[in-house]
C-alpha cells in the first residue's frame, strides 16, 4: 500500500499570498496518477488536479500541480477566501488500494 | 442538473446491517464505474469500493472485504452498497463517488454526493 503522507498539517496565510502544499508517497507513483481534492466544511471533496498537474473542469487557473515519483505539490498562486479549506491528495491508477492522504487544512491568518 | 443522492444511512448497533442507496442523475449512469468514500467523523477520507459500469467486477478494501457488498442497478440509475457485521469503526459520512471513466475505471473521482452518515453504537 502506497501512503501518502501531507505537510504541513496546517497552513496559516492571508488571502493574496501564495500558497504551497506537499504530498510525499512512499513510494514511486507511477504515471503520475496522483489527485489533488478540496473540502469545505460540511461539503462533500471536489476534484481540483488529476494526472498530477491537470485542471479538472472549471477550476481556476490559480490552482497549479507538479511533481513525479515520489513527491508531489499543489501551489495555489494568490489565495482567495474561498480557497481556506482542507487538501486531500490521492493515489490511484498505479498500485491499489487507492489512498489519499490525511489532509492540510489551509486556515486564514 | 448532474447530481448524486445517497440515502439509507442512520444509526445501528453492532453487528447490525444497512444498505445504502445512491440515486444518479444527469449523467449516463451506465456508462461510468462507481465507487464508495468513507469519512470518519473529523477525520480524513477513506477509500472503500468500487464497481465496474456493467457491475461484473468489484473491489473492496481491507477493512471492508467480506463485510460489504456493492452492486449497481442500471436501469434504476442506483448504487448500493450492503453493510452488514457493522463494528465502530465503521462510523463515517458514507459518499458516493463517479469516476471519471468511461471504458475503463480511472480510479480518481469528479463527482461527489453530499454523503449519509452511519453510527455504529449501541
């Protein structure tokens, strides 16, 4: 089993500032098939990359991927208020079962 | 409006069973594979099982084989998913997921219900 381990656990910033978080597998993700998803309290997760560093339909183009192998990144370019919320990034495709990772929780400053 | 309605969940006892409905709509439900998401109260996202769009393959993990069974009807554009032998740890806002494939399952998920929530207590 892949895990995926998340850092930081909790991101404190301002809106406008950028904003990076790190998803590490144990080991290599083959293909890059790795998912980067968002959740708002009370909501159910939205996909926002897959593919490593592919947009899903109508995510804006502040939110960027990166990354092979082992280490992964999710960079939002200038935070907006509606970006605080939790990160999950998610293996899949090259090794099952499928896992995400236990999150970061990016909170206002 | 492209959506997923889960229902069924509620409170149990251990040992107990439950099923779980999810209605599609919006979408051909036939043509996609479809998958449960588990989440523990505070915690983060744990995945469960998955069938293929004809339901003739299924996948279960670990913490769930032998206990849980998935199974679709097409024609009723429905997801299930039987529970049965429930234990604690089995608690969690249970969410119906669309994958993102077509002929084959991509195993990463564009489409999220709202989820129903499932108490293991005595």
């Amino acid at each position: 089993e892949i895990v995926l381990t998340q850092s930081p656990g909790t991101l404190s910033l301002s809106p406008g500032e950028r904003a990076t978080l790190s998803c590490r597998a144990s080991q290599s993700v083959s293909s890059s098939y790795l998912a980067w998803y968002q959740q708002k309290p009370g909501q159910a997760p939205r996909l926002l990359i897959y593919g490593a560093s592919s947009r899903a339909t109508g995510i804006p183009d502040r939110f960027s991927g990166s990354g092979s192998g082992t280490d992964f990144t999710l960079t939002i370019s200038r935070l907006e208020p509606e970006d605080f919320a939790v990160y999950y990034c998610q293996q899949y495709g090259s090794s099952l079962p499928i896992t995400f990772g236990q999150g970061t929780r990016l909170e206002i400053k | 409006e492209v959506q997923l309605v889960e229902s069924g969940g509620g409170l149990v006892q251990p040992g107990g069973s439950l099923r779980l409905s999810c209605s599609a709509s919006g979408f051909t439900f036939s043509s996609y594979a479809m998958h449960w998401v588990r989440q523990a109260p505070g915690k983060g996202l744990e995945y469960v099982s998955a069938i293929s769009s004809n339901g003739g393959s299924t996948y279960y993990a670990d913490s769930v084989k032998g206990r849980f069974t998935i199974s679709r009807d097409n024609s009723k554009n429905t997801l299930y998913l039987q529970m049965s032998s429930l234990r604690a740890e089995d608690t969690a806002v249970y969410y119906c997921v669309k994958d993102t494939g077509t002929v084959t399952a991509n195993w990463y998920f564009d489409l999220w219900g709202r989820g129903t929530l499932v108490t293991v207590s005595s």
